[in-house]
C-alpha cells in the first residue's frame, strides 16, 4: 500500500497534541443555527481533558442545526446496538451494550461530508481513514459499559488496523445521566462533581453531553501501542434522552484491506524518511512502527533489512 495510505503514527500523533493545543487549523465552513454566515473552526474551543489517556474537548464542534440534521437522518433507522466478540470480532448482541443506533454513508450528504471533514482537520487523520459515522440513541436506564475501542481480534484489524482515535460528538443535551466515563483515567480523583452528576460518573473521569459538543481521545499511545487508559463508557439516562455522533478513526485506510503477509516484492518502505531513521537506530529503539508486528507490517521494513528485497 502506498504512503498515501499510510500513517507516520509516531509524528503525527505528536503532531496532533501540539495541533490540539496551539496550533492553528485549516479554515474549514462551520455553519450557525440560522445559517447566516459561516464561522471557522476555532481551535481556542479546544480544551486538554487528560494525558492519560489523552482526551480533548471542543466546545461547540457542531451547530444545533447540524446535530438537528444528523438526528434527522438516523430516526426511522435505528436497531439493536451490538458489540464486536473479542474472539471472532463478529457483531453480536450484549447487555453491555443497550443502545440503539444505524450508520450513516461516508459522505451521506453535504452536511456528513462537510463534518468528516471537519474531524480530519481536528485531528490531523485523513477522511479515508475513518469508519462510517454512528449515530446512537439513549432511552431512560440505557447504558454501555466501559469496553476498549481499539480490538482484540485480528478480523477487525484488516481493515485499517487498529482504531487509534474516537471523535464523539454529543447531539442532544441530557438532563441528567448519560456522562462519558474514563475509569482509568489519571485525573479520576481531581475532578470536583456537584449533585447534578450520576452515581455512575463518580466512578471515573466524566465528561457531561451537550448538544454541539466533541470528545476526542486516543486509543493508543504515540508509540502505537494500546492504551489501557482509554477504556471508557456511556452513563446509564436517568432522565431525558441522549443522541450521539460516533467516528472511529485507524490508523490506515479504511477503505481498502490490508494483508499482514507481505511478499519481497511488495516490501518497502512506507515513508521518504526511513532510510534516515534506520541509520540513526529507530529500527531497534522504535520497532513497533519501523518493523511492525505479527499483526500490522512496519513502516520501514526495508531500511530495517527484515524482508527479502
């Protein structure tokens, strides 16, 4: 697979810390409620949650009219949540789980293609490289228990390889119930909570849904291993309803397979710079991106000498 299709994990997950925090965004359309006027996606919205995991809020990442529209869509479609069994990786049915939800097309419409896109300028992941977007539905009492979004099986790797990132945008306010929680999360027992937060939330780091809202955070680490720290969950409703935008990103393409065998001729190197990299001794101080692993080929295999050339 061609560089075009294939991340540099270490530097650009460096690069997206730095992009999160200080760096200025590709001016990208953001339209308001009343379609007025357009404003640009303002990276000062942008607040650090955590670094373990690492997690980021942006403060009104979607207009009311574009939470409207993605609710719109999934209505009428909705169906049973399911989660991936961690040994077959097929969808199956579970308590843990007990949300309804649909996806929508990648690029569905204008309003979907402009918010895809929109995602990939916050976190510096190409489009191609994020699954279809989930829209899921919670009625009163409806949870989903604290679960891992990158996988333990190697099915639902062939297709982009881990998930290394999870845009989650909130398109309802909820009157109470429904935080986002981060059991292992650091920062768990610094976190002030007032009455107006669930039992649930006490038991983690929490974020409240608010309608417009995002929450970005990282399933592995920059080095590309996974990250325990990210386990987290939905909050049982306790009263009202909540809506939910979910984009998983990989760290490649998602749209075409990948084969973890890889044949003398197709070994090569992913990036311009591995030649540099591997003379300078990243083959042995960063093997997991520069030869890979039994589940996800190196990036720079060839300048590491570990395939027939």
């Amino acid at each position: 697979m061609g560089s075009g299709h294939r991340l540099d994990l270490v530097l650009v997950l460096v690069l997206v810390l730095i992009h999160l925090l200080f760096g200025p965004l590709p001016t990208l359309a953001h339209g308001d409620d009343d379609d007025a006027h357009a404003f640009l996606f303002d990276p000062t919205r942008v607040i650090q949650l955590s670094w373990r995991p690492r997690a980021f809020l942006c403060k009104g990442f979607l207009s009311g009219d574009e939470c409207d529209h993605l609710i719109k869509l999934a209505k009428g479609k909705l169906e049973k949540s399911m989660v991936a069994d961690n040994e077959s990786g097929k969808s199956v049915m579970s308590e843990v789980r007990t949300s309804s939800g649909m996806f929508l097309e990648k690029h569905q419409d204008e309003v979907v293609a402009r918010i895809e896109k929109r995602i990939a300028a916050w976190t510096f992941l190409p489009v191609e490289n994020g699954e279809s977007m989930q829209i899921l539905h919670y009625e009163n009492g409806e949870k989903y228990e604290p679960h891992f979004d990158y996988f333990h099986d190697k099915a639902n790797q062939v297709l982009g390889g881990h998930r290394v990132a999870t845009v989650l945008m909130y398109l309802s306010d909820v009157i109470k119930g429904g935080e986002t929680i981060f059991p292992n999360a650091e920062s768990k027992l610094t976190q002030h909570k007032d009455d107006s937060w669930s039992d649930c939330s006490r038991n983690g780091y929490a974020v409240k849904p608010r309608k417009g809202d995002a929450l970005l955070f990282f399933s592995l680490h920059p080095d590309a291993t996974t990250d325990t720290d990210s386990l987290h969950g939905s909050c049982p409703v306790i009263e009202g309803e909540k809506w939910s935008a979910t984009k998983w990103i990989h760290v490649r393409s998602f749209d075409k397979p990948v084969s973890v065998e890889r044949s003398g001729e197709a070994c090569d190197d992913e990036n311009t710079l591995c030649p540099q990299w591997a003379a300078v001794g990243e083959c042995v101080k960063n093997p997991l991106y520069m030869v890979g692993s039994k589940d996800s080929p190196g990036f720079c295999r060839k300048s590491c000498n570990v395939c027939a050339l």
